[in-house]
C-alpha cells in the first residue's frame, strides 16, 4: 500500500483520536490539526506516544478563519509534504430549540461545522487533482440525515456537508479524487459517556442494535474510503449508525 499524508481536523477529540489511529495503523503519515486554544494538546500527545503512536505531526489553526486554514495547511505541507487524504472531522454543538436559539449560535456551528469544509478542502482538492489522486472525507451527522430537534444549526451543517460532498464528487470524479461522506450515529466518545445514565441509556435504547459506535469503528470507515481500493467509491454518505435511520 502506497503511504500517503493525511490531515484530519477536530484531531484530538474522541472521534478525531480514533480516525488519526486508524489511518496511522493503516500505514498513512497523519497530521493531527487542532485549535489553538485547546490547551490539553500536550498530554493528548503523550497519550497517543503512551499508546504507541509515535509520528503524528501536530499543527494549529481555527479551521473557520480561512487566512487561519491557509497558514495551518502550509505549515503541514511543509513538514509533512503534500496532502492526500482530507478528513473534515473539526466540529461543535450549540444546542437550542430554534425558538430561542441567537444569531451567535447558529453562526457558530455553520462556520465551524460547514464553512471550515470550504475553507480546508480549498487548500488541498485542485492539487489533489493536478497529481491525479485524493481522498476527500467528511464526517457528517446522523442528524444531518434525519434531523433533530434542537439542532437545527448543527443538522443544516451537517446537511449542508453531504450537499457539499455529492456535488464536489461530481467535479473531482475524473481526476482521481473521489470525495465521500460519514455520517456517524451516536458514538461512545468520552463526551458522550459523560452524559447522565438515564438520558443515555435511552439514546441506546433508541438504537437497534441497542449499543454506541466503538470511536474505532467510524476510524475503519474513514480508512476504508482512504484506502486505494475505493477509488470507484465516490459521492457516497456512508451511514454508521446501528440502524438507527436509512435514507
């Protein structure tokens, strides 16, 4: 299998974990990309050298801010060399029935969850093209698929993505650069595990296969799009979500 480089946003989160892994253990060099202001960035680092990731290249960057995105990209070609693989996996929450939801939530969510896909894919999808192969991966949402109350700005986003995602496909698919979605259902990340025992035993209850997605399993699924074999997979949102919704 031929190493490529690959550059996953929203890095050190539990999702973002789990993609950076997979995508190392199936051979690809990874650059970790985070917000500057995260702070645990360090034992986040530690963590993966404890677990026997030793080579993630880190760098920096507010993927809503394009000048940001700019300098974050150059900063890891340059210590990485050209990017192969795309992951636009950064995303938030600013949950609130639309009724009382402000401008400042919903802008949040759309910059950060679907202006940021704009902003990184800009960087990287005309080279890719130009060197006749890429793989562009966003990380949608159930809740971009079906909806969900009291998500309205994070479903548009998440919606918004998949929209994105066909219609880019479509641009790129004669140029060796396919580009696919993921839109992953509940998934036992720390966050989520946090959440009281009653209200997440129901969001298990609800699934049909009466569990959360492993973090490891929607990592597969980003290194099975990655992988050099599914290059006739394009414009597809791959549903990971134990049956929880079919489009």
């Amino acid at each position: 299998m031929t190493k490529r480089v690959a550059f996953v946003t929203g890095a050190m989160g539990g999702l973002g974990t789990a993609i950076c892994q997979s995508l190392a253990q199936a051979g690809h060099k990874v650059v970790a990309a985070y917000h500057p202001q995260f702070d645990e960035k360090d034992v986040w680092l530690q963590e993966q050298e404890a677990a026997g990731f030793k080579d993630f290249i880190m760098v920096s960057g507010d993927v809503a801010d394009l000048a940001s995105v700019e300098a974050m990209v150059a900063e890891a070609e340059q210590k990485a060399g050209p990017i192969d693989i795309l992951v636009n996996n950064a995303g938030i929450t600013r949950d609130k029935m639309f009724a009382k939801m402000d401008r400042g939530q919903w802008d949040a969510v759309i910059d950060t969850n679907l202006n940021s896909v704009f902003n990184l894919t800009k960087q990287v999808s005309a080279k890719m093209a130009e060197r006749g192969w890429g793989r562009i991966i966003n990380i949608s949402s159930v809740n971009g698929v079906k909806g969900q109350a009291g998500q309205t700005n994070y479903s548009a986003a998440k919606a918004g993505m998949i929209g994105f995602t066909k219609a880019l496909a479509q641009e790129l698919a004669a140029k060796g650069v396919t580009v696919n979605a993921i839109a992953p259902g509940y998934v036992a990340t720390k966050m989520v595990m946090a959440i009281r025992e009653d209200i997440l035993q129901g969001i298990v209850d609800s699934v049909p296969m009466k569990r959360l997605a492993k973090p490891e399993e929607i990592g597969f699924a980003v290194t099975f799009l990655a992988d050099e074999l599914s290059g006739f997979t394009t414009g597809a949102t791959l549903n990971v979500n134990g049956g929880l919704y079919f489009q």
